[in-house]
C-alpha cells in the first residue's frame, strides 16, 4: 500500500500546474464535453504510465541495490529542482489533434504531452524503487486523474484560484526528502 500511496500523492501534488493539466483546462474549455476528455486522460494515462512502470521496474532488475538507491535518490532530488520549473503548453497540439474527436484528441495529445514529462519520470522512479508494479501504475494514474479531473470539470476557474508556485515547493520538497531518505537508506531497496 505505500507504493500506491506515494504514487498517488507525489503524482497528484506533481501534476497542479503541469502541462497536461493546462492541455485538460484547454481542452474543456474548447470542447465543453467533460466526459470523453476524462477517459481519454485516463486511457492515455494508462498506457503512459503502465510503459513508465515497465521501463522502471526493469531498471530496477538491471542494477544492483547500490546503485539503483543512488539512481533514484538522486532521480528524486532532480525531480524536486524540475518541480520549480513552470511549464506551458503548446496550442497547435491540441488544434492539430481536433481531428480524432474528443476523446481521441485527448486521448493522443495526453499520451504525447506525457512523454518525457515529470510525472512519467516520476512513474519510473517509482516503479524502479519500489517493486509493485501494479500498485505504482495504478497510484500513479490516479494521481493524474485527482489533479486533472478537477481541471477538466473546472476548468481556469481553478487555475486563478490555486497558487501554483506553492504547490510546486511543497511536490519539490516531498520529491526532495524522498531522494535523501533514499540516499540515506541504510539498507537495500526492497525487491
């Protein structure tokens, strides 16, 4: 259950202000259908996620113990810096896309603007350090879908309304004490 807990929180804390919860405001504001733009985050998230988890869980089997504790400690640490970052997003993906109707939009336009992102890193490392595949995937997806529903149904009205800057320091600071407790972990990683 703490790699479904952790996952959940750090995912749901990491994603306020992300990208893809801008793409979610952006696109229920232009479609106003909230329905298949929910399960398209949730589709795309799925198969994001799940790959992520993959990825992580074999890293975790290629390495051994010390050298995976420094990896995803210091893969925390970065993390927590990359919170501080802001991110926009890019208009003509969503534009680009409008062509697969709402769902599929949704559906292509998280899948990609995931790629690489924070919370995608964040499943690797999560799932490379801890060896619930299941639990991480399905902690982390819900995560994504705590921030992002709200963003869907809510819209820029939540936007205006939540200081992100102070929800990015309090993610930075949990990714960060996560990283050093990971350093400092007297034992091995659990496997």
């Amino acid at each position: 259950m703490e790699a479904f807990f952790i996952s959940t929180g750090l995912v749901a804390l990491g994603e306020m202000g992300d990208k893809t919860q801008l793409l979610a405001m952006l696109l229920a504001v232009r479609f106003r259908r909230p329905l298949p733009i929910v399960a398209g985050v949730l589709v795309a998230t799925l198969a994001n996620h799940a790959a992520a988890g993959f990825l992580g869980g074999w890293v975790a089997k290629a390495l051994g113990p010390d050298t995976l504790r420094w990896i995803i400690g210091c893969s925390f640490i970065a993390m927590a810096a990359w919170m501080m970052v802001p991110d926009r997003i890019d208009d003509d993906r969503a534009e680009t896309a409008s062509r697969f109707g709402v769902f599929g939009t949704t559906l292509v336009a998280f899948f990609l603007a995931e790629m690489g992102d924070k919370t995608q890193v964040a499943t690797v490392a999560l799932a490379a350090r801890y060896p619930d595949l299941l639990a991480v995937v399905a902690g982390t997806t819900l995560g994504m879908m705590l921030a992002n529903v709200p963003a869907v149904y809510l819209g820029e009205r939540v936007a205006a309304k939540v200081p992100m800057q102070l929800v990015h320091g309090i993610a930075a600071l949990i990714f960060a004490a996560l990283g050093v407790a990971t350093l400092l972990a007297a034992g091995s990683l659990p496997g």
